[in-house]
C-alpha cells in the first residue's frame, strides 16, 4: 500500500439523496486535479442480473467515474438482488456480509490509487447485518466522511442527526456538499445558510439540479482540498 494513499467515505443523510452523484463528481474533480482515484460501493442492495453477473447502477456510475477501468468485484464486493436494507437483503439470499472481505477489497484499490472514494449506503445507521452497520465501514477503516445533504423539505433534521452520528461514533467529518434534488425546493438559500449555520463542519460545495457529474466537478473544489 503507497504511504500517500487516501481514502474518505460518503455518507448521506438518507437513501435517495444523491451519494452516487457526488462520488462520481469527487472522482471526475480529482482526476482533474492530475490525481489516480477509484470509487468503492462495498455493500449495494437493489442489482440487476446481467450476462457478466449481479450488478448495480451505483457501483457501475463509480466504475465508470475512476481513473482506470476496474474489474466490477473489486468496486462492489457484495451484490445483492433486493432492492431492500442490505441486511434483509443478504438474508433473502443467505448471504453474509462482513468486514473483513470488504477491507481485503478496499487495500487492493488503495494499493493502486491515490484515492478511494467509499460510498455507504443508505444514511449513516443502516444495517448491514443484524450486528453490523454501515457506519463500522467507515469507523473500523478510520476514513473521513464527506456527508452529503440532499436539499429538500426535512433536510436540515437530516443533515444534523445525521452529522451528530457520525461525530458521536468517533468518526471525522470533515464536510458536507449539497445536492439539489429538489428544484422546486422552497427557500434553498436561506437552508443552505441554515445548514452552514448548524452543522459542524464546513460547505465543501452544492451541486446544482441534474448538472452532470462530469460538469458539477468545478463546483467542488473545496472537498478536493480537504483530502489533502
């Protein structure tokens, strides 16, 4: 493993939110920056089965966002057909998911990037098993966490429960992007300002409605310089 490698976990405030979308743009803004990086979805729930085996819009977005073309098991070790929890999913399948897999998988990546961008799934608490959650990637591996707001109605309860979560669990957030998923969202300047106000860490950027990952990558210098 390089002694330069870096590694952060996107987390988000719900399901839906856009983590995807501001992992991929991450990724477009680094290899910008002249920087090797891959994307990882370790756990995805909801894949489609395909000619090449089990795979996920998600975790084919971050495959197609890196630096070079990854063999899709080492992006998402743990494919699941349920569109559900991944912890109902894996017991649908009689599938177990654990760390240590996932870890073996992550070492591989950061042995040959720069940077790993590591996508949760669903928010921060969502069980990966009956005594395993999202959250333990993140707090075992000692990444820090990018926590990505979705800018609707309620984002602001999200956003704060979430971010008092993740510094209760030990972990370093060093950020939040915004993403407007709703464009018809009512007063987003004054929740922007609300959200920079409140939580306990700083705006790294806000991503406009629909704009391409490849395009929102100038909006986001700032998380670019928190990876260091």
């Amino acid at each position: 493993m390089s002694d330069t490698s870096r590694a952060v976990f996107i987390s988000g405030t719900d399901t839906g939110i856009g983590k995807t979308h501001v992992a991929c743009t991450l990724l477009y803004a680094l290899r910008a920056a002249g920087q090797r990086a891959c994307g990882m979805k370790p756990v995805a729930s909801g894949c489609v089965e395909t000619p090449d085996g089990l795979r996920n819009d998600d975790a084919l977005a971050l495959q197609a966002a890196s630096s070079q073309l990854l063999p899709y098991p080492e992006i998402n070790p743990v494919a699941l057909r349920a569109p559900l929890s991944p912890h109902l999913a894996a017991m649908r399948e009689q599938a177990t998911i654990s760390l240590p897999p996932l870890r073996a998988a992550f070492e591989r990546l950061r042995a040959q990037h720069e940077v790993v961008v590591v996508e949760g799934v669903g928010g921060w608490l969502v069980p990966l098993a009956p005594d395993l959650l999202a959250s333990e990637i993140a707090r075992q591996w000692q990444l820090p966490v990018i926590l990505v707001v979705g800018l609707r109605l309620g984002c602001l309860n999200h956003a704060l429960l979430s971010a008092r979560a993740i510094v209760a669990d030990g972990c370093r957030l060093i950020g939040w992007i915004g993403n407007a998923v709703d464009p018809a969202m009512q007063a987003p300047e004054e929740n922007l300002a609300t959200l920079r106000a409140l939580l306990p860490a700083p705006c790294l950027g806000v991503l406009p409605h629909a704009m391409s990952p490849a395009q929102a990558a100038t909006q986001i210098p700032a998380a670019v310089a928190a990876l260091g």
